[in-house]
C-alpha cells in the first residue's frame, strides 16, 4: 500500500485572535499520494492559498499535523529546524505568473535550487537541460525570462519546480495568465509529470473546464476541505 | 553556485555603474581634499628645499619670515658669517605682490636673495639665471608669464629670463626672483612724497639695507642647533633650524587648514556612506518580489544576505575606481596644488570597503523581513 506523501491532521489557521480572529482553514484532514493530480477549488478567500502555503512550509499552521514524505514537519510547533530547507529538498513551485528571477538566464532559473542543494554545477545545467527539452524549451536556455512568451516561461517554471527532484509540487493557478490552449498544454504536462515522475502535484485553480485532468478534486468552502467526486 | 550578485548587476549594468560613477564623484573630491591637504605640506616645503638651509635667522621673537613678518639690518650678515661653523650668509626677502600679466590680477611671492652670490634658490627648467641689478626675474609658470615678458613691479619693469615649473609659496602662490637690491627697493623703499613727508616729521626712512631673514649654511661636523642656539641668546635675533622652520611652516600654516580639510573629509565620507546605503536600500525594495521568489523556492538567508552585501561593495569598489580617476583626471585644473599618495587611496579603499559593508546592513534588514509568501498570488 502507498504512503501518502502528505497528510494534513486536523490542520486549523486563525489569523488574529480573540473577538476579531479570523479561522482561514478549519479542521482540515487531506492525504495526497504520489502521481495523483489533485486540484483545490473553491471561491476567492475561501482558504485554498492559506492550505498551499501551510503544505509548503511557508505558513505556520495553528493547529493540527502537518506530514510531508512520511516526516513529521508540524505538530503544534515546526519539527524542523529550517523550513527553507524541506522547501528546497522536496517541494517544488510554479506560480500563476511564473515568477521567474529575472535577471538570471533560463538555464539559471531552473539550476538555481538543486545548486543551492549542493549538487555540482555541471551536473544541475546536465539535468536542467535534459528538463527544458522535456518540456519542449531545449532551445531557450540562454534566453532571459523577459524574452520568453507566456507559455515558454511557465514550462521554464515547470522546469525549475521539478530540477530538485522534489516529491511534492504546488502550483498557484498556474494557467490563469495564460489562454485557452496554452492552459490545457499546460495542464496536460502536470498530469503527465505527476504519473511519470511520481510526483504528488497539488493544483490551486478556478478554472473548472480543466477538472477533468484532475485525479481528485478538492473543495474549499469558508475554510472546511471536502472532497468531491 | 550561481553569483546572484553579479547577475544582478550584469542585468542592469548601465544604471549600477552609472550609480556607482555617481557616487565615485563623492569619493574623488575627497581624495581631493587629502591630496589639497598633502599639496599644502608639499608647497610648505619647497622653498625652505629650494634653498638648503641650515640655520634661520629673523627678528626676535617671530615665527618669521613665513608665519610672521620679520624685519633685520643687512649689515648683520657680517657678524653672522664671522661665527664659528657658519660656511655662508645669504640674506633674502619675501614679500607677496599682485601682477599684472595679460592684464589679470595674480598673487605671487617674491624672493630676493642676492645674485652675485653661489645662492640659486630655485630650480630653472627654462632660461638662465639673473644677474645683479639687470632688472631681470625668474618667474615659475603659473604666473602666467613667459619668457622675455616683461612686468611691471613697484617702481620697475622686469624681464623674465628663467622659469621655474610647480615652484610656489607656502601659500600656493608662484614664486618670483629678483636680484635682492632690486627686492628690497621694491619692499622698503618709500614713494618720494612719502620720504619728504617723513624727513618733515624727523623720521629716518633710509630703509633699503632691510632683510626679512638670513639663511645660513654651515661647515660639515657643525652641529646647526647647537649655532642657533648661541644665535637666539643675542639679545634682537631668533634662530631656527631648517627642521624646526619646516616645522612652524606645517603645524603653524596648515594646521589649521588641515583641520578643516579633515572635517570636510570625514562629511563627505559620512555623505558617500548615506548615499551608498540608501542606493542598496532602494536596489533592495526593487526587489522585494525576487526575494520573496527565492525565500520560497527555499534560498537560505546567507545566499539573499550575500547577494546584497556584495552589491553592496562592489558599489563600492567601483565608486572608488571611479573617484581615483576623477581625481587624478582633475589633480592638475586645480588653483592648488594637489598630491595624491598611493598610500592615502590605500587606507581611503579601505574605509570604502567597510563603509559599504556597513551600507549594506538597511537593504539586509528589509530583505530577511520580506514573507515569501508574498510571492505567491500573481
């Protein structure tokens, strides 16, 4: 049987306290596996930013269990001494507007987080390009992000969230800038990333034509979690 | 590992070193101040140089003849040179005069020494020597005269048969040399309405036999201080050694000058520090979005720390490079002379490079309080 590779116990976040507290997430109990493609839907200010940013070890929950690849991350407090770290390690990141650095060239981009884990330079800009051809941007490499088209640049952004090999990957509408077929291009290389790098790609969007690509669908309604489906 | 810092610059080369030149314009006008500074100790020096003295001797109780006015008998010469030890006896005058070559006002320092002698207090680069009373001068070039010019002084006209180059007083001002009658005819002599007035009033205004000092050289195994000593006990005479008038010429002209120099030094490095930090600080907030990308993707605050701090000096680096140029570029257009030390712009690069470092320390505090969260969301 499959470990999940990240599971949320009870997850809670309240911003402020007292009377004018605010519960963003409520209760939230989710387990994502490995190559499955899960999306997270629900209505501007419904929480689904809030859950991402709590699985990516950027917000800190106020409640709850918080697992990533079977390690325990958050129980009340952070179990790891740098949250950076498992970011680096084991979660990759792909915005709605690709958020590139821009003064660093494509191949810079994509080789910047597996070089601050340590590995050899020649070796990153090896597993880089073999990335970018991947994703059918070989040809862009020197390029800087302001020469890129729309589309070019969120699979540049693809590229840079899969160069450290991570086990998780969050993506924050990450087709919204982009138009109809470049969405669903999009889109259909998630899913394929998902199951053949066996990847557990989490996907925040509002864009309902693109459920079908999805494994799981999960609704986020004034901070509760369910499922659909 | 990727340099960020020097990617960022790259990426926006022309406006950073733009910035940077800007800045550099700060850091050359205080090696400029130093180098005012250096030059005033510099000019200080170069008569008292010229002239290869061993033994001053001015009026009692002055600083003379530079610091002070000082006023003594030629004829006193005669005792002097018949002290134990004294090999020579030259007596001089100074004096400052305005000029009137191509018909601008210019300040210069007259010296008048005396011709006949082996004295040549000067270093002639063109022309020859004057002869006693030939109405003839050296002038240094930055008096704007020429050879064969000829000038106007007091109650006389001057050729100019030699040049001297960078020859100047205490005071910045060009040096001028006349044979010593002609000088202390136009120091001392009085106009006539002025002499038949004081001949009227029962005062002796016989004054030509007047020198500001007398400049001694002494036999080889003579001790000078030991001479100028037994000078001062005459009861109407100072005596200095040439160390101790180079003295009076740097603590007592310049010190004060060289406070203020100072002061203006420290401003201006306070004002380059300000300035390169707040130019770090703004480079930071342009990249608040940057920052937070590269907390969230999981960059350690050491690689955002040292993206910064090394912009942070190269800035700094690069302003100084810059600041050396202007100063050397600019050393020569200056009224004053300026001297510019490899070991001042050494210790100068120094306080750059720690001024920056310090600089960097805003543009750090903002970048590590930036929520990565913030990247997210479009």
């Amino acid at each position: 049987m499959k470990n999940p590779v990240i599971v949320l116990e009870k997850i809670q976040k309240t911003y402020g306290s007292g009377e004018s507290a605010v519960t963003a997430i409520k209760e939230a109990n989710v387990e994502i596996y490995a190559g499955e493609t899960v999306a997270l839907l629900g209505p501007s200010g419904s929480g689904k930013t809030t859950l991402i940013t709590m699985i990516g070890c950027i917000t800190e929950p106020s409640a709850g269990v918080l697992k990533l690849s079977g390690e325990v991350v958050y129980d009340g407090t952070w179990r790891v001494n740098d949250t950076r770290k498992v970011r680096r390690e084991q979660i990759g990141f792909i915005f709605q507007s690709h958020n590139l650095i821009p003064f660093l060239n494509v191949i810079e981009n994509v080789t910047l987080v597996s070089q601050m884990n340590g590995v050899r330079k020649h070796e990153a800009i090896r597993k880089g390009k073999e990335l970018l051809e991947y994703l059918g941007v070989g040809d862009k490499e020197t390029k800087m992000p302001s020469q890129l088209s729309g589309g070019q640049s969120q699979r540049v952004a693809i590229a840079r969230s899969l160069a450290n090999n991570p086990s998780i990957i969050l993506a924050d509408e990450p087709t919204a800038a982009l138009d109809g077929e470049r969405a669903l291009s999009v889109m259909e290389l998630l899913r394929k990333l998902a199951h053949e790098q066996n990847v557990a790609v989490v996907v925040v969007t509002h864009d309902e034509r693109m459920l079908p690509l999805f494994d799981r669908i999960l609704r986020v309604e004034d901070g509760r979690v369910r499922e659909e489906g | 590992m990727i340099n960020l810092a020097y990617r960022d610059i790259a990426h926006s080369f022309g406006k950073f070193v733009t910035t940077a030149v800007g800045v550099g314009l700060l850091i050359g006008v205080v090696l400029i101040m130093i180098g005012v500074f250096r030059g005033m100790a510099h000019d200080a020096m170069i008569v008292p140089s010229d002239l290869n003295a061993d033994i001053w001797v001015v009026q009692k109780e002055t600083l003379g003849p530079f610091a002070e006015s000082s006023r003594l008998h030629e004829d006193l010469k005669y005792s002097l040179r018949s002290l134990r030890g004294v090999k020579e006896v030259y007596p001089l005058t100074f004096q400052s005069v305005q000029i009137y070559p191509n018909k601008k006002p210019v300040r210069v320092y007259v010296m008048g020494y005396d011709a006949s002698r082996s004295l040549t207090p000067y270093r002639l680069v063109e022309g020859r020597a004057i002869q006693s009373s030939q109405s003839e001068m050296i002038a240094d070039s930055k008096s704007g005269l020429k050879l064969g010019d000829n000038v106007s002084l007091g109650r006389g006209k001057y050729t100019v048969v030699g040049m001297t180059h960078k020859t100047v007083s205490s005071g910045g001002d060009p040096m001028i040399y006349l044979d010593l009658d002609e000088a202390q005819e136009l120091q001392f002599q009085f106009s006539n309405e002025q002499i038949r007035n004081d001949r009227y009033r029962g005062s002796n205004t016989a004054a030509n036999q007047t020198v500001n000092a007398f400049v001694l050289r002494v036999h080889e195994g003579i001790d000078p201080k030991k001479l100028s000593d037994e000078i001062a006990r005459w009861k109407h005479l100072q005596a200095y050694t040439n160390a101790e008038q180079e003295e009076i010429l740097t603590k007592n002209l310049i010190e004060r000058s060289a406070k203020q120099i100072g002061m203006f030094t420290v401003i201006l490095l306070i004002v380059s520090a300000v300035i390169i930090s707040l130019i770090i600080y703004t480079m930071t907030i342009n990249k608040i979005k940057e920052i937070a990308i590269l907390k969230l993707i999981g960059a350690p605050n050491t690689v955002i720390v040292k993206m910064i701090g090394q912009q942070s000096v190269l800035l700094g680096v690069i302003a100084f490079i810059a600041g050396n140029l202007f100063a050397h570029a600019s050393a020569d257009i200056f009224p004053k002379t300026i001297v510019l030390w490899y070991a001042d712009a050494a210790k100068l690069f120094v306080v750059i490079v720690i001024v920056s470092m310090l600089a960097s320390l805003t543009g750090i505090r903002s970048a590590l309080k930036v929520d990565p969260s913030t990247a997210i969301g479009g």
